[in-house]
C-alpha cells in the first residue's frame, strides 16, 4: 500500500512544479532543492525526489552537481529552435481559435489582457507573466485543440521561465499583439489571427536572446 500512494503523490508534485515552471513563478538559474520543496509543499523528501527526477528527465531542469538542481538557462540556439516551433503551434492555436471563438471565449480573453495590463502597471511581474501564459494557453483551449496543448505545455516547461524572467525587464508593448488576437477573435479571422501570434512571439527574439546574454554573465 505504501507504494501505490507514493506514486500518486509524486505525479502531484510533478504537476506542481511543472505549473511553476510553465507559469515563470521558477526563474532561470533558480537553485531547486530536495529539502525546501518538501518543506514548501509540506510533504517528505521521497516523493519530491522522485518528481524532481521526472524533471531532470525532461530536461525541465538540469543537475550540475550532485547537490545543485537548478532551471535551466537556454542556450540562444535552443532559444531560437523553440521560438521557432511555437510560432508555428502558436500560429495554429490562435487562427483555429479565431475561426471558432464564441463571445464568452473573446470575453474570457479580453479578461486575461485586464489582468496583465494590471499588473505590468503596479510592476507586479510574476503576475503579468502568468497571466501572458493562460493567454496562449486559452487559444489552444478555445481551438478545442487538447494535443497541442499538451504539446504547448512541454515547451513552455522551458520556455516559461524565460520568459517571466524577461518580461519585467521588455521595452517592448507586451500585449498589443494579443489585444490583436481578440480582435482576429471577434471578427472570425484566422489568419490575422496567426499574424498577429507570430508577430508576439517574434517580436521578443531581439530582447529575450539580450536578456539570454545578461543571463550568460552570472
């Protein structure tokens, strides 16, 4: 019996940070470790070692010494390949949503960009990049679209933290492009949907690989 409870306890605790990871409330070359996870979830080591184990495996986080577990900082190659990914999945997600959003869907996601738009102007970052992240998520939601969701998910393990790094340091309008989108949304139309997607997310690339390099010098 022992067993089978551990089990379900470390999938929890995978999905946790998992959520952190996805969400930037986890920065890029954030010490993880094994005691204050268990302490922060309140729960023992054994489980948490497990979930962290799945991490490492994933590559959402990386191991550099046998007790230094911290999130990866991407490479600008690695950067740019996934840049390069989600403006295609992403292109996906919003023109399939654009071209079946209801008005509760458009009503949701004007509700997200309040949100963010709130805390980018009380510089509430961790707050501002979440809710960048169930922005992009939704679409895929409202696309009805669950593998690429799950797709998105993986990607954003790696990308997210990077990204909620950046975000308070963007000079950069970070919502126009999804003010865009709700538009594309309203008016059901696809394509300028995905323009307005892939413009968001390449129009980080010259910020995010400076911030990569800032990063490179810790």
């Amino acid at each position: 019996m022992e067993e089978i409870s551990k089990d379900p306890l470390g999938h929890i605790i995978y999905g946790r940070v998992c959520d952190d990871l996805v969400s930037g409330r986890l920065r890029p070359n954030q010490k993880i470790t094994i005691r204050g996870l268990a302490n922060v979830l309140g729960t023992s080591s054994t489980p948490v070692r497990d979930a962290v184990q799945r991490l490492l495996q994933d590559n959402a986080l990386e191991q550099r010494s046998v007790r230094d577990v911290r999130v990866p900082v991407l490479t600008k190659q690695q950067y740019l390949e996934i840049a390069s990914v989600r403006v295609e999945l992403e292109g996906l997600a919003a023109a399939t949503a654009a071209g079946s959003a209801q008005g509760k869907d458009v009503t949701r996601l004007k509700r997200i960009i309040a949100r963010n738009e709130e805390a980018i102007a009380t510089e509430r970052w961790p707050l501002a990049a979440e809710m960048n992240q169930k922005f992009h998520f939704a679409l895929a939601e409202i696309a009805n679209m669950p593998i690429l969701r799950d797709v998105l998910s993986r990607l954003w393990l790696r990308m997210g933290p990077l990204i909620a790094g950046y975000y308070g340091t963007a000079q950069e309008d970070m919502v126009q492009h999804h003010h865009a989108i709700v538009t594309a949304c309203r008016s059901r139309d696809p394509e300028a949907a995905r323009a307005a997607m892939q413009a968001d997310i390449e129009g980080a690339r010259e910020g995010i690989t400076d911030y990569l390099k800032a990063l490179a010098k810790i």
